[in-house]
C-alpha cells in the first residue's frame, strides 16, 4: 500500500534550504554571457505550491532570474498545443539522450536528423516555429504570455539586457539552426535569425522561484489551473512533458536525477530548477551557483533532500 | 484530486487481447538465431497480477518463451544488492541513450568508455561480474534463483537449446565484452568467455508471462514480495530499476513508450513484455512478432491500451 | 627502372575524350543550386599544359563554369603564403578524412575542433581569415587575383549569379562556420556573414579547363610560373598542398583516386577537376555529369586512362 | 626541370643518426606488452638499400625487434595477391581515415561496416582470410615467408614470446574482430581465435631495419625483387600499398608525415619505420622509443632529415 507523502512545514523548509546554503560554494554562476556572471552565487531559495493552496517560500524565493532552459517546456507544451502531437513530431523526437544541451552530433549520425528531444536546445529551436503566431516574434509572445498565465504573474517580462548578451553569444546555437535548415528540421521559409531572436527573447523571460512553483503545479495537475479551474493545456500533452523532463530534463545528469530524486524536473543556467510532483505539488529553486553539468548545485541537493523527505519519487 | 484508475475485469483484458490479435500481423518472430523463428507470431497473451492478490490472464498466457533483455532488470537489481550502488555506479551509469541495445559506439566515444545503461547489453554484461558468487556460473545461478523466487515460480529453468543458440551467435556480445575488458570496465582477471556464458545463459530463462506479472509486482512493490511479505531488496533499488526502465527499457523506442503508455517496461526479442504500475499492479505479455526495433508489436498495443484504460501512467 | 611516361598526342586526347564522353550518362549535374543545373551534362572537355610549354586541348577544353571545391587549394595556398604554416596550423589540421565535404561530425568529435583538413569546406572557410587583405572583401579578392595570375587569364570573374545562388543555399556552410565560431577556430572578431560572403565568392569564380590546367601546372613546378619564371610561392607550400589534394582533394573517394589514378586531384560540383604530374604536366576537365559522390563522373573516368597512359601515378 | 635527389654517403647518415640520438629521450617505449618495455630507448638505426646495390647502414641498423603494425602492408599485399583486388575491397576500404589504429568508430557509423583501410587493425585483420593458405595458420606462415623472400633473409622468424604476449593482451583486437563477424566483414566460418592468432603471429615477426630497408626497396621498384630479378607482385598492387600508406601509414600523424615527408611510410609500436623512395630506394629504420602517437620519435625526425636532404618527397 502507499504510504501518504510526508506534510511539508515552513519550518522544515527553511532548515533544508540552511542545511544546502554551504553547497553553493561548490558551483559558480554561468559564466559564458557576462550578464550571468553578475548573480551572486550564494543565493539560494525555494517555493512550493501545492493542491491545497499552500505556496511555502524559504530562503531568496522572490529572488527573480532568467528562466533559460526550463522555458523548453513551455515551448514544447505550446506547439504541441497549436499544432498537435503529430506535426511536432514530424521534426522532433520523444526520445532520451545522453549528449549535452547544445550538441550537433545526433544531428549529424542519425539518419532522419531530426534533433532527439524538445529538452535539448536542437530540439527547442526545432519546436518553436509550431507554436501559433503570425510571425516568428508573435510565437515568443505567446510562449511568454502562457508562461505568465501559469504563473498567474503579469509582472513576468523579457529581459532586455539578457536578451541582447544571449543573441550576441549565439554562435552555437545558429550552427544548431542553420544545420537543421539544411536538413528541412526548419522549413526553408523560416528566417534563421528571426527564428533565433525568437528564442533566446524566451530563454531571456526572467521570474522567480514562486513562479516557477506554480507553473510546475499546472503540470502537476496536467494542465489544470488550480487557481481558476481552467484547462489551459491536456493531460495528453502534460504527460508527455513530464515524461521528457524525467528524460533529459537536467542536461547529461538526468539519468542521475530521475534514480535519486525521481521527480520530472527541468533545470536553467540561470540557476533556476522546476520540480513537479505529479498531482501534487509544483516546486522552484533558484541558486545560480551551478555545478559542471550547468544545474544549481545546490539546488538539486535541495531538491534531492525534499523529494527523500516527502517520498515523492514517482518510481 | 487524482482519479483512482478504473478496475481491470477478465472480461475486458480478454477483450483487449481479442482486438490487439490481429496486430501480431504486423511484425514478426526474431531471426538473429534459427530456435526464435520457431516461436508461433500469431501468439498473445497477458498477465496481470494486483497488490490484492488477483492474477487475471487472458490469451496465451501460460505459454513460455525466453526471457532474453527482461532478465537485465535482474541482473541489474543482484549487481546492487550484491555489490551496492557505488561499486556498481563505477562501470556502468545510468543515463538515458537513444542507442540501439547492441551499440559500441558511445563506449567508444565517451571519455571514460563506461557504458551508460544497465539495461543495454553492454551495460548488462558489465553489471554481472558485481552479481555474487564464487565463478560466474555460480553468480548466473543467483540470478536465475532470483528470478524463480520473484516469481514465487521453481520450475523456471534455463533452456539450454536456447543458451546454446545464444552462445553460438553471440559476436557482437564478444565485441562489446572484449572492447569492455581494453577499456577496464570489466576488469582484467574476468575471463570473457566465461562471462558471456553466464550472461546468454541468464538470457535463456524460460517463463510465462504470469510468472512475468509477478516479478513485475515486487518491483511494483518496491522490493517486498506481497505472498511472504519478505522485503528482496530495498526501496532505493527498486527506484533505480524502475527509473532506468523508463529511460532505456524499451531500446530506441524507450521515449515514446514513456510518453504514449507511461509505466516503466523493459522488453525482450523472446516476445516478452514486464511492466510495472507503481505500488498496485504487475503486468507480463507474451507475443512473439516484434516490431522492427525489437519489441513485442501487439504487446506494446495491449499495454498502450491497458494503460490508457486504467489511466495508470505515472506522469 | 623507371620508364619515362608515353608522350601524349592531341590525337591521343580526343580520342580519350570520344571514349569517355557516354560515361556522362552515368551522372547528373549538381542540384543544391538551380544554375548548376542548367549545365549541360553531355559535356566533356580537358586540357592539358606541360612544361614544353604544349598546352593540348579536347572536347569543351574552352567552355567555362565555377570553380566550386576546387578553390580550395588557392585558398589553402595563399593562407600559408601569407600567414606561414604555423598559425594556419592552429586552427586546421592537414590530416586524412574520409568524412564528407560538409561533415560537421568531426568539428563536434575531435577534442580539439579542428577541422580536419583544408580540402573540407569547414577547413577552407577556416582558413580564409588568414589569407591577406584588410577586409575579407579583399581576402576574396586576393584568391581570385591569385587564380588570375596562375592562370595567366585576366578575363576569370565572380560569376554573380552563382554567387547569390551559393548564398541563398548556404545553410549548411552557416552551421559550419558559426559552429566554429562558438569553438573559436574562427576568432570571435570575424563576421561569419561576410566570411561566408567571401566564401561563396571564391567558390563562384568562372574559368575554363585550359585556366585549371595553367593553375595545375603552377602546382605542378612547386610554385614556379614556368611562362614568366616567377616563384609565386616556395616548394614547401606546393608540397603540403600536393599532399592534402591525395588524401582528401575527391571528397570520400580520395583514396580511390590516390590507388587508382595516383595524382593529386581537386574536384568541385562544378564539374571540373583539377589534377597534377608533379614536375612535368597540369590537368583541367570539365564534365558536369557528377557522381553519386559529387566529382564528374567521366572526368574521373578520362583522368585515369590519362594517367594510366602515360603511366604517371606518382606511387 | 625534376632535379635528380643529392646522393648519400655512410658518413652523412653516420652524422644524421648522430643529431638524432638525443631526440630519443623525447619518447619513450611502447607499455601496452611488458616485453615490448624492455626495449633500450636510447638505440637508433638506419638502412638505405638502393637500385645501385648499395646497403648503407648507420647507428643500430642491425638490432632485431618486432615488426608490428609493418606487417601491414605485408599482409595487404599477399591479400591483393591472392584474391584480387574485387575480393579484397568487398570487406576493406582503401579510404584516408585520421582514426586510431584500434578505432572501432568507423566499424560502428559507417553504413556498410566495412573498415576504412588495410593500416589499421580492424582492416588489416580483415585481410588476412584473403591470404592463400588451407588453415589460417598456414596464412600467417605466407605472410612469414613471404617477408623473408623480400627481404632475402631465411633467418627472419616469429619471436614465441611476443607473440604469446601480444595474444594475452589482444582484447582490443578481439573486440574489432568479434565486430567484424558480427557484421559478416569477417564470415561466418572463419574462426576469430585462430585468425587472431594468425595475425599476432604475423605482428611479432622479429627482424633488423636491414630487412625493412630491402622489403622498402622491393615495393620501390614496384613489386621487383632487384637481386634476382623476380616479380614478386605485379605493380597495381605496389602502387596501392604505397598509396594507402600515405593515406594512413604513420596512425593519426599520416597527414603530418605526408606534408612533411613525403614519402609512403608505415610504422610499428616495436620501434620500426619503413619507407619508400619510389623506383629509388628502399629504408628502414629502428628506434623504440615512440611519440605520443606511436611511432619512433628519433625515427621520424630521422626520416624528415633523410628526405629534406636527398629532396625525396614524392608531391
């Protein structure tokens, strides 16, 4: 029989987030735009939002940073939404892989080309021409748009200055795009460099910790807003994206996340982590000191020692 | 609030059965040796055993067959208990691949040539040296008894026409232990023939998807063994194994069954199919027409539609 | 003893070419851009110019077309002339590949992400920067200059045309080069767009068979221009290039080539091929008619009765 | 005008192994056998044997160690020899690879499986089956006596102890091996214990650089034994051989050696170099300390003066 998970108590949050403060002197904050460098490395916080109502907050919860890659589950979430599974998944693969965010290699081994996975940067440049908009900058407005509706936050923006830093060190991720252009991933009539403004302007969404918790309990409760009733996505498509979170979720750790902490997670160099406990409860952690892999490192400690205090695995 | 899922009758899995029939048409027995082309395509059958002591069967499911990859589940669970995770953890990670069961190349390309999965061969071959037991006889032996205890089941026995089937096709099995032992993860004292015996051995276990259904029912328990209430192994283990079934279980389709049926499943060429509904149910197929990467193809349509009916997917 | 090679006749020559000329059937023009499919593919032509000073012609010797790959060892040859060995070093290899002329696979494999070789687009583009000129405006115009005056041909142009079709087709050269951007094989000061402008640029120059036999021969004496006696660059260079046109101057059939002809060759899509008899003799052919591998097929086929006729190969 | 190469005296390569003697600290001797490690690293020896007759010989020309990765081209030859070219090139390429020697990548990406080229491993084990001979012992015993006759030798032999050592430390080999079966490059009949056996036999063959210099100077001359007069091979073949030894005969520093040496060169872990001055010259060279690469470091330094000096490069 299954044992009820453990109440979590303000108090018992704010011990854990002491208890992982002194971890985040074992990362140092991304370092490969100068923006990212400015963070202090000491930060650390934690919301979570469950079923009940409840939003608990410890440590720099209101702290607010770029989103980053955990925008990827937005962006999958929307074109799976405006053009369904089917079209999607003409260009995109479902499939786990091991190789790091921003590889080109399984672009160029596997026959069909199609990047493996939404939750690596091929595969979310690849997903991004499938969510609804009349032009490549409409799309993004709509990605940050559904993200501040989960939120339920108007205040969310895009960071100008992240942006501009992001579109200026881009070369990796134009040779990911312009490689998929030569191989149909991105239909010949997209604009590379719209389509790449397009994405780092939603890599560039900055929030907090409190609002990340809450978009995770939207997934938590397969695309139900709590807070209004309102459906805003199927369960179909929450599945889905919660099944490629447990994937490749957290770079090439993600096997490592899902057999020690066994929640569908999705990390950000920013220092931003979204955890989901199905049905249950959405969290957000920012720390952006991270460790080598390019996740808060104490983060996921801290991620690691609630899912273990509340037995929240979902194996 | 989370939905109980719907209860299974005898009527409805035999109905299902009766409708996924006629999808064994569409694949067809393995080849690689002559005694798998024997097995009868037009065969299906299930198992699925409940936390309250049910056992409801439809088709052929009394029919046996060759455990084949299923057995990586085992041999991963002894490698654990046997040895512990960091021993383990040492030769063999447990990230998610998209390459086939059979691959050599990340071995070749990862810096530190681990192989990433228990449940590719590679990695299942490089697990079974942490099994326990004085020669490598001894440790196939302790799996086999594993397996026959699990199932609560002592006539399972090792087919030796099988085995030596196996055996005498295994030279990609050879090429993947031999590059293995250059490279250190198998460690120079083991002897590679004798290793590859132990393992085409463990591979040769005969059952019926009923004793599947309840090996798959103590994984669903996390280790306990509902009949005697005797813990096998530990709830950390259980998680490991369940959560690389996910990743990998089902070779280079492990993603879409993740996404499309979600529950974790590993299959095998011998037409086998274990699956795991966390804390309530275990679930064994049999149907020896496998689809083109290797899995049973009216099997894997029974537990899509399994799943779905019982809403069970754990995302 | 080494016998001297046969002299060769302009009767000899056209009757080559007469025997070749159905082998053009078996090939079709290059497609990626609509003008080089307007080729003619029944067309075939060679020249050759010797150190007598005889400059013997056959078949469409005169017609002209674009240099495409071919370029590649002018650029090659003036980045080392103006920037020495040692810095082109840095950033490209000259070791042997047998990956495609496009190949991204290496530049993401070899720890050290360099291309492998200039005879590659991704090692031509790299080595562009290097070759002379405040702006790399006029590093394209020092390539064309310097195929000018190998050439002896002041009428050798930019074909506008195929330059604009080059870059509106050029996704895969983007990938390539923004991706070594991010690897800093190309500095982070050089514009990829006017890099690959200058790219595609000299890949367009339109010249004759005669203007690839002059160039050839130029190789052929190490460097010296035998018509004026000038040394346009030192044996040392005109060696490596020698070296590089073996092991890679025919995309992946190069080391077909290198046992079955024996000299060093360049092809490009264009349908010309270049090739050299070290201290004695220089080739040019045009055939449009490609292979399935992207070199002409019946110049292919004409260079080896050459070389076979005149027993050249240099093994 | 070719210039004729300046001749060489025994005192000049007297002085040339006398510069190059302190370049042997600069290596060190090969690990992977212990046998191979007691090699002296400081010894270092030349032999020129030319169309004139003469066998000039300087340092430790005439120290026996083990011939290795030369056997090669040995091994090549008598394939070509006695299956023809078609044969042949139905399971090996004769394609430019910068792999390792023991890569088993190429095996693993490339569609037809076949390995790149007859100077690696994998592709020279490919070989050996084409070899003439009822047995494959009765193979190697060919390749034996066929390195004898060229280099008119009766007391070259295979050394008993590098072979077994060679065998116990083969899994590597065997991993390429059982892959080649697997993949039926190697048949299926073929058993892949005694062809390993077959090809360590051929590697521990244990010879002075004398022999190599006049084995050099039989593919010099194209396949003509110029002691006696006897055609050995027919030129096709030689001409093949030197081509594939410029493509991939010095490992993964080929390109270096054929930029800057020029001249087709193959060597082995056990300290040897042989070279080929075409229709001139034949070379060979000892020195047991290696490069990071695995070839004799004095040794190449050697040969680049040797070539400089005597202007042999063939580009």
């Amino acid at each position: 029989m299954q044992s009820r998970p453990r109440l979590l108590s303000q108090g018992v949050l704010e011990k854990m987030v002491c208890r992982c403060g002194p971890i985040t002197k074992d990362g140092a904050q991304a370092s490969y735009i100068p923006i990212l460098r400015e963070a202090d490395p000491s930060r650390l916080g934690i919301c979570v939002a469950d079923n009940a109502g409840r939003v608990l907050k410890a440590g720099d919860a209101e702290e607010t940073f770029s989103i980053q890659s955990i925008v990827k589950i937005v962006t999958f979430t929307c074109s799976l939404l405006d053009s369904g599974m089917d079209r999607v998944q003409e260009k995109v693969s479902v499939e786990p892989t091991h190789d790091g965010f921003n590889s080109i290699i399984n672009l160029a081994t596997k026959n069909d080309s199609k990047p493996l996975n939404p939750m690596i940067n091929a595969g979310s440049i690849a997903c991004l021409p499938f969510v609804r908009g009349g032009t490549l900058a409409d799309k993004s407005d709509r990605i940050v748009d559904f993200v501040k509706k989960m939120a339920g936050n108007p205040d969310i923006h895009v960071d100008e200055d992240i942006f501009q830093s992001e579109r200026s060190a881009g070369s990796r991720n134009r040779a990911l795009a312009y490689y998929m252009k030569s191989t149909d991933v991105i239909e010949n009539h997209v604009d590379v460099e719209e389509l790449l403004d397009a994405y780092f302007r939603t890599c560039s969404i900055r929030l907090s910790s409190v609002d990340l918790a809450k978009i995770a309990l939207v997934y938590a409760n397969n695309g139900m807003n709590r807070t209004d009733g309102v459906e805003l996505f199927p369960k179909e498509i929450a599945r889905m994206i919660k099944a490629t979170m447990v994937m490749c979720g957290v770079y090439d750790e993600s096997g490592e996340v899902a057999t020690r902490i066994g929640l569908p997670t999705k990390s950000g160099v920013g220092g931003g982590i979204l955890s989901i406990v199905p049905n249950q409860m959405g969290i957000g952690i920012y720390g952006p000191a991270l460790n080598a892999k390019g996740s808060s490192v104490a983060g996921l400690a801290l991620l690691e020692m609630l899912s273990a205090y509340m037995d929240a695995s979902i194996f």
